[in-house]
C-alpha cells in the first residue's frame, strides 16, 4: 500500500469516528455520542499503525504521552460544562481551547 493510501485509510478512520459521534450528538443522545468520542478505538488504532510503522519505542512514546494530556482535556471539558450555558457556545469554546493549549504548554515545560 502506497504512502498516500495509508494516509488516505487514516483520514477516513477518523473521520467515520466522528461523523457517527456528531450524528448521535445531533440526535440528542450525548452519552452515545461522548462514549464513541472517547471510545479508546482511535487511540487504540494509532497505537497499532505506529507500531506498524515505526515499531515499539514510537508506540510507547505515544502512550506515555496520551497520559500527560489528561489534565489538559479534563480542563477544557470542565471549562466546557462550566461557561456554556453561561457566555454562549462560541466563547466557551474559546474560552476552553485557549485553558487546553495553556496548561498544554505549561506541561510542555514542566516535562523538559
């Protein structure tokens, strides 16, 4: 399988997970939907291409970094719940990606 076509597979792997959490988000069965967001299928199939591409010290690398992330998405899913109802979708969603990339950041300095 050529180059283009690995990562023609990869794009339509994702973009399937999230079509069908959108649709059932959509239908108003947001637990569905958050369980197939964070169903661990997309982590699981990274882990398993790197692998396959790289070999194990990338797919270690890659879990072990899967870790560090967790404060940061608790925020923005904290912050999430939090503002919405309060500023309105669209600053909260700011609001909540700005919160993500700074304690990413932080992290990021933390770990050096």
């Amino acid at each position: 399988m050529s180059e283009w076509m690995k990562y023609a597979l990869y794009f339509s792997l994702g973009g399937v997970m999230v079509s069908v959490s959108t649709y059932f988000g959509a239908m108003g069965r947001g637990f569905l939907a958050a369980f197939i967001s964070t169903f661990p299928a997309i982590t699981g199939v990274t882990i398993v291409l790197i692998y396959l591409n790289a070999g194990h010290e990338h797919a270690y690398t890659y879990a072990k970094h899967l870790l560090w992330l967790v404060p940061a998405w608790i925020a923005y899913v904290g912050f999430l719940i939090l503002t919405l109802n309060r500023i309105g979708f669209w600053p909260a969603m700011a609001g909540a990606l700005t919160l993500y990339m700074t304690i990413i950041g932080l992290i990021k300095l933390a770990v050096r």
